[in-house]
C-alpha cells in the first residue's frame, strides 16, 4: 500500500529544481516587510528564490507568485491602474498564480466592497467570492493585535490590525481560514488568500509560508 506523501515532503523533493520568486507590489505599504518576511519563509522551507518589487509591468517578468499590501486601497487602485499593473494582476491571478492580498490588498482582492468603495469610486480587482467593510476597526488609532487561530497554520497566530477591513461574506469556492469573533479576517479561493491582518508584523513566516505552498 502506498503512504500519502506529505506537503511538505514534496517541497523539500523539489527545493533543488525549484527557484521561486515573489513579487510585492510596490506602489504603497509595508512592502519591505514581505520581502523579508517572504524571504525567510523560502529559507525556512528549503526553498531557492527571490522576492522582488514590483512597480511596472516589466518587473512582473519571472515573478510566479504576488503579494499586493496593505496601504490605502483606493490609492494602490489607482497607481495600479496608472502603472499598467491592474489588468495584468487580474489576467494572471485568473490564469491561476498564487496573490495574497493583505489588508489594503484583502479589499482590492474582494468582489464586493463597502458603502465607502462605493463613494470613492475605488475600481477593486475582483478576484473572490467575498464582500468587505474596509474601515470595520475603525481608524489608525484604533489599531490592535489579537491571537488567530487559522486553520491548517496555527492555534494562535499575532495578528496585527491596523485601519483593518472585516470580510463580511464569503460564497462559492471561497472559505474562512481565520475568524476574529463572528467577523472572517483570512479566506482563501483556490490559489487566491485575502487577510484582513498584516502578517508581515508578526514576527512568524507561518502565513507567508503557506503562500508559498499554494
């Protein structure tokens, strides 16, 4: 009888043909921070790679994974759309590479949005089944941490909640991986992770592991 091979088995099999680069949207936002945190997490998985900026359509070449940041949402919508990055995120995520999106990021991803989407005419990537509040927890003073339990990563995860959206719905393909009370802060769809939290300012690779992983 055969044994079920573990995931990460099968990154360590194929860490030595693999070379993995990250792209980090590069407009807005603690975008050094991926870098790092994304960095370590190859690292940590025996994984050869890089995590590079990306501010132009150019600096897409060779990237097979993306993470877009937090930051102000309607802003980072328009310089993408501004940059050329905007219909070229979308074709890509569509065709099947791995895009977090964290905060900021997490609204942009989502297909629905808000009353204050909606009022400042901010054009949002569409990519899944989910509806956001972008400013649920209030303001930059309001800022807070709190333990997650997120599921297939970690019992008590730091999560990092500054101006955070809430994920208010989620359908289709899209499922809850973390909740903070009644209120969704982490959803994946297929090869698509949205986070209400920046897990860049927790101090563990555990969430940006698990991108790499997708």
């Amino acid at each position: 009888m055969k044994r079920a091979i573990s995931v990460d088995k099968v990154i360590k099999g194929l860490a030595c043909r693999l070379h993995v680069k990250v792209g980090v949207i590069a407009v807005q936002g603690d975008v050094s921070e991926h870098v790092t945190a994304s960095e370590r997490a190859m690292a940590e998985l025996g994984l050869k790679g890089s995590a590079v900026y990306v501010r132009t359509p150019e600096d897409m070449n060779g990237v097979d994974r993306l993470i877009i940041p937090g930051g102000e949402s309607t802003t980072i919508s328009k310089l993408l759309l501004k940059s050329g990055l905007f219909e070229l995120i979308r074709r890509r995520a569509e065709e099947g590479m791995p895009v977090m999106g964290t905060c900021a990021g997490c609204i942009l991803m989502a297909k629905k949005g808000d009353d204050q989407v909606e009022k400042t005419h901010t054009r949002l990537l569409g990519l899944m089944n989910m509806k956001v509040d972008r400013n649920f927890y209030g303001r930059q003073r309001e800022s807070f941490e709190a333990k997650l339990k997120i599921d297939g990563v970690s019992e008590s995860f730091r999560g990092v909640f500054i101006r955070a959206p809430a994920i208010l719905e989620v359908w289709g393909r899209c499922v809850p991986l973390s909740r903070l009370g009644n209120e969704i802060v982490m959803a994946r769809e297929d090869n698509l992770l949205g986070l209400a939290f920046h897990p860049e300012l927790s101090g563990s690779t555990e969430v940006h592991s698990l991108f790499l992983r997708i």
